[in-house]
C-alpha cells in the first residue's frame, strides 16, 4: 500500500504526443507574454526611443554623470563626457518601421524572461526526482536576478561606454560619424540581451556540476582556456570592438571564479550525502 509521500510522489504517466500538447501550451504562453510586453513598448514609443533606446546616445545619460562626478571627485575632467560627436540615421524607407517593431520585440523578451523561463521550468521540473527538485529550488529567482544583472550591465555600463568608443573613433577627419538607425539598435540589443544570457554562466555551471561533467578542479586547470572562451565569447555576443569584448570578459572572469566556489560547494555536499548514505547502509 502506497504511502501518502509515495502518492505526492507519484507522476501521472504521460505519453509522447502528450508532452508536445504539454510543451505547446506552455510555449504559446511564453509567446503572449512577449507579444503583450511588446504590445506595451510599441504603444510607448517615445519613452521606449527618447528614454531607453537613445538614452546611452545622450551626455545627461545616467552613466555619463556618474562618470563627470567621479572626475569632479578625483581631479580628472578626462572622465566627463560633454559631447558625442554622431548622428543618427535612417537611409531606408522601411528604417524607423522595422527598428520600431525589432525594439520593441526585444524589449518584449527582456520583460518576459523571468516569465517565460518560470514556463520552461514549470514543463521540465516534474521529470526530475524530489532529491533534484529541492536542490533545485529557487532556480528561476536565481535565473532571474543573473539575467536582471546582465541586462542592466549591458545597459549601464557596456552600451554607454561601446557608444562613446564608437562615436568618437575616427580614421580620419574627412570621415563624420553618421550612423544608421539599424546599426545603432542592433549593436544595443546585442550588448543588453548578449550581457544577461552571458551571465548565466553560474547557473550553466551549477547544472553540469551536478551532473558531474564539471568539477572545480576541472575548472581550475582550465582557467587559461577559459578566459580564451569568455574572449571568444565576447565576441560572438557583443559588437566587434575591443573595448565591448573587454567590458564583457571583465565580470565573466569574475563569474567564473564564482562558478568555481558554486561547483566546489555543489560537490562537498554531494560527498556528503554519499558519505552518510554509506554510513547508513
């Protein structure tokens, strides 16, 4: 006779056509949530564009006073940043339109991440086992909170400073920087949505230490290796410019040498669950 943990145990069988029914549901829900977030930016466009696209394109942005106070406070007016030489563009009819729509698309996945990983997490976590469900909990917090950070790095600290870069290099002074509405969107959505999926690294890590394919010392003896990856990596995820890859690879490295503790203590404790199950046997 089954007990009653048995029975909250228990899963109800499911077949094969069945968990698509289940992923579907669970997918065209992930997809409302964006469109509704997206809805809601592109009703918005003046605060989406004026406030939040061109913000890090404007000198009273957030960043740039912090940096002008940081100068005022250390003696270095080199740090304040009164001017960005640039124009913006937009050299095809259907420009403004389709830059409109991909911002506030993007804009959609950003605000309903949180949601739409709780929907991923709600599909997978009934396969998993008790044990791997309680040491799992809190998963989509921490999700959430790695992700929330990447976002608002990009935003802050990567997009003010990769526009600032870009807006004053020149190769020569016949050349003016005029750049194109599309160039200037994409580049900031990659470094925003490029910084939060980078800073899932804690989590990757977590998942495939308890798994055993990654352990600590694994990661230790490949740290050089590492870095070679968070550079590559930075390149993939962010425009091609040094100063972009260098802002990225800074807090991955960081992230790394977190996910090395957060492997360490994922295999502590499985050392000793092994241990007291062995003393128990």
């Amino acid at each position: 006779m089954a007990t009653p943990l048995d029975q909250i145990g228990e899963e109800k069988e499911m077949s094969f056509i069945d968990h698509l029914e289940e992923l579907r549901w669970h997918l065209i829900r992930s997809v409302i949530a964006i469109l509704i977030f997206s809805i809601g930016a592109f009703i918005a466009v003046d605060f989406v564009f004026n406030t939040i696209v061109f913000g890090p394109a404007k000198t009273d942005f957030w960043t740039f006073q912090q940096l002008c106070k940081l100068g005022d406070l250390i003696g270095s007016q080199g740090l304040c940043i009164d001017s960005l030489d640039f124009k913006i563009q937009s050299r095809q009819m259907t420009g403004q339109f389709t830059m409109h729509i991909t911002s506030s698309f993007a804009l959609g996945i950003i605000a309903a991440f949180p949601y739409v990983f709780w929907e991923f997490w709600r599909f997978i976590s009934p396969g998993l086992h008790m044990t791997e469900r309680s040491v799992s909990r809190g998963a989509v917090f921490s999700v959430t909170v790695l992700f929330t950070t990447g976002v608002l790095f990009g935003y802050f600290i990567m997009a003010p400073l990769a526009v600032s870069f870009l807006a004053g290099y020149q190769v020569s002074e016949l050349v003016n920087n005029e750049f194109d509405i599309t160039s200037y969107v994409s580049t900031l959505t990659t470094l925003v949505l490029g910084s939060g999926l980078l800073f899932q690294l804690p989590i990757v890590v977590y998942f495939l230490s308890k798994i055993g394919v990654v352990t600590p010392s694994l990661m230790r003896r490949y740290r050089k290796h590492a870095i070679v990856v968070i550079l590559i990596l930075g390149a993939v995820f962010t425009p091609p410019d040094p100063l972009s890859q260098i802002l990225i690879a800074f807090p991955l490295l960081g992230l790394y040498q977190f996910s090395i503790f957060i492997s360490g203590r994922v295999h502590k404790r499985a050392a000793k669950r092994a241990k007291k199950e062995a003393l128990e046997s």
